[in-house]
C-alpha cells in the first residue's frame, strides 16, 4: 500500500508543479498585463488648496496683486478616441482656480493623449489641446502627463509642464510614506524663465504713463509629486509657484504662493490604492515568483519519488532472477 501511495505521489506532484508554472508565466504575461494600463472609464476630481497665495486681480477696479486663499478643482476624464493608436487614450481635464470670495481667478481646459501603461505623452493629434481663458492651442507634449509608469522605477522622469510648454526632471528625492502608504518623491524644478508671448498689461501697473505696455511673464515652479510606485499614481502634489509680470525693472506677482492636494483628496486617493497596488504588485512579482519557485519544488520532489518508487518495483524482481 505504501509503495502504490508513493507511486501515485510523483506523478501528482509532477502535474501540479507544471500547472503552478504555467499559472506563475501566464500571471506576469497575461493577467499583470490586463491590469496595469489607466482604466478607459476613467473618472477623478481632485481638489487642491493654497493658503495666503498672491495673485494678480484684473478686474479694472483693482489691477493689483491681492493675497488670499485659492481652491482649485479638476476634474479628469477618459475620452472617447476609438481611432487613436493602439495603447493610447486620452484623458479631458478642466481645471478651476477660485478665490476666497468666490470669484473665478482662472479656467483651462486640456485634452491629453497619453501612453495607457507608461503614462508618457503620445503625439496622436487630438485636435485642440489646451484652451485657457478662450484661447486655444494645440500643444504637443512629452514626458509624463497625468501619472507615472505603471512599476514606477527609482530613476528621474520628464514631467510635462503646461506653463513651460515642455518638459523637465522630476528628479527622484527619495522614499517616504503618505498616510501609511509607501511613495517615491520626486522633484521638479523650474527656474523663473521668461515665457515667450508678451503680456499686455496697462500701463499705471508699472507706474507707467503709457496706456498699456508689453510685459514678459516669468515663471517659475517647484513641484514636488509623491507617486504610489505600483499604479503610479500621484498621491500627493504640491505646487510651489512663482508667476510674476516683470517690465522695465519692476516685477508684479502674478501668481506666488503653494497649493497641494486637500486632505480629503489625499485620504480618498490613498484608499483607492489600498486595493489596487497591493493587487498589482501581487500580479508583477508575488504570484509568478511565488508560483514558479513552488511549483519547481513540487516537480522537483515529483520526479524524485518516481524515481525512487520505479527503483523499488526493481529491485523485487531483480532478487527473483537472482534466486531462480
């Protein structure tokens, strides 16, 4: 009974160790695959809020740098491209930049195509790309957009800035946690550089008797983005912004202050990825390995108790010819 259970044994052992190996390839190529591309229903609002920020107010009454606190709403969204090329989606997003009255200090509107998996910026054309205060424009972007790769890796990303026009480092700064979830730091540094179009601005803002004059909008930026490796989704952002009107020697806050992601946002946001990273890390790494080095065991001990039971049918019989 015990050499039949041991006979029976190996070739059990030897057929779950190959289907755990087929499971741990067809995880990393196929499942893993499935689950790390930007979902096509995709739908966010995400809130950000900036104490004490100084910006420049134009109504005609004013025309002067005020300090306040700002709110700024953005809503993303997948659109509906079914031509784009394959592994290329395209998100919507409208942003609103509100004062502490209420009032609306800025509106811009973007559509982004975007690589679905490593998050990079496509050069599929979209039509319009950007449209603020009225105006459109069609931007080619590069870099990262929206989110970082899928595996995000411990290395410096381009990150597109639509202010610049271009992108630049997103230096990585380290690991460290947000609310209990591991992120990876990175920081992203302009310095103020002159944006190419002339601002027309009236004159008196300068002191000027001039009825108006052409001022160089100069912008700078520091953006620090905490990314949740596995999705590579920004956790966290904050903005430290330096926008100001310079002419003639005299420079004028236009937008100078910080903004970041509201508590409430970053709360939802790392709730969400609770289930999601743990998910895919799983499918990147947990389940192949896991499934490949047990099931190498089990076809490794597999063959070796068939073996061994092969060898003692054997030997029965070899002691019978010895004895006839």
């Amino acid at each position: 009974m015990r050499l039949l259970r041991s006979r029976l044994l190996g070739p059990v052992l030897i057929g779950l160790g190959a289907f755990l190996l087929v499971v741990g390839v067809l995880v990393r190529a196929y499942a893993y695959p499935a689950l790390a591309r930007v979902p096509a229903n995709f739908n966010s609002w995400t809130y950000l809020s900036g104490s004490g920020v100084t910006i420049f107010d134009t109504d005609p009454s004013v025309l002067k740098p005020i300090t306040t606190d700002v709110d700024i709403t953005s809503h993303t969204m997948a659109g509906d491209y079914p031509q784009a090329p394959s592994g290329v989606v395209v998100w919507a997003n409208s942003t609103t930049v509100t004062r502490a009255d209420g009032g609306i200090f800025q509106q811009s509107i973007e559509l982004s195509p975007f690589d679905a998996v490593t998050g990079a910026a496509s050069s599929y054309d979209v039509g319009f790309s950007s449209e603020t205060e009225g105006q459109r424009d069609s931007v080619v972007r590069t870099g990262q957009v929206y989110k970082f790769p899928f595996d995000t890796q411990k290395k410096d990303y381009l990150q597109w800035d639509g202010t610049l026009g271009k992108a630049t480092p997103a230096v990585y700064s380290g690991e460290t946690t947000v609310q209990g979830m591991k992120v990876y730091k990175f920081v992203q540094t302009i310095e103020p550089t002159a944006l190419p179009d002339k601002v027309e601005v009236p004159g008196s803002v300068f002191g000027s008797s001039a009825p108006s004059v052409q001022a160089t909008m100069m912008y700078g930026m520091v953006r620090t983005l905490y990314i949740e490796p596995a999705t590579g989704s920004p956790v966290n952002r904050v903005e430290q912004r330096n926008q100001y009107l310079s002419y003639d020697g005299t420079d004028v806050p236009a937008f100078v202050g910080t903004v970041a992601y509201t508590p409430q946002t970053i709360s939802d946001t790392v709730a969400k990825l609770k289930t999601q990273a743990p998910l895919l890390s799983a499918a990147h790494l947990v389940l192949p390995v896991g499934a490949g080095v047990l099931g190498a065991l089990l076809l490794a001990a597999g063959i070796v108790l068939s073996r061994r039971s092969r060898t003692r049918v054997a030997a029965p019989q070899e002691r019978q010819l010895i004895d006839a």
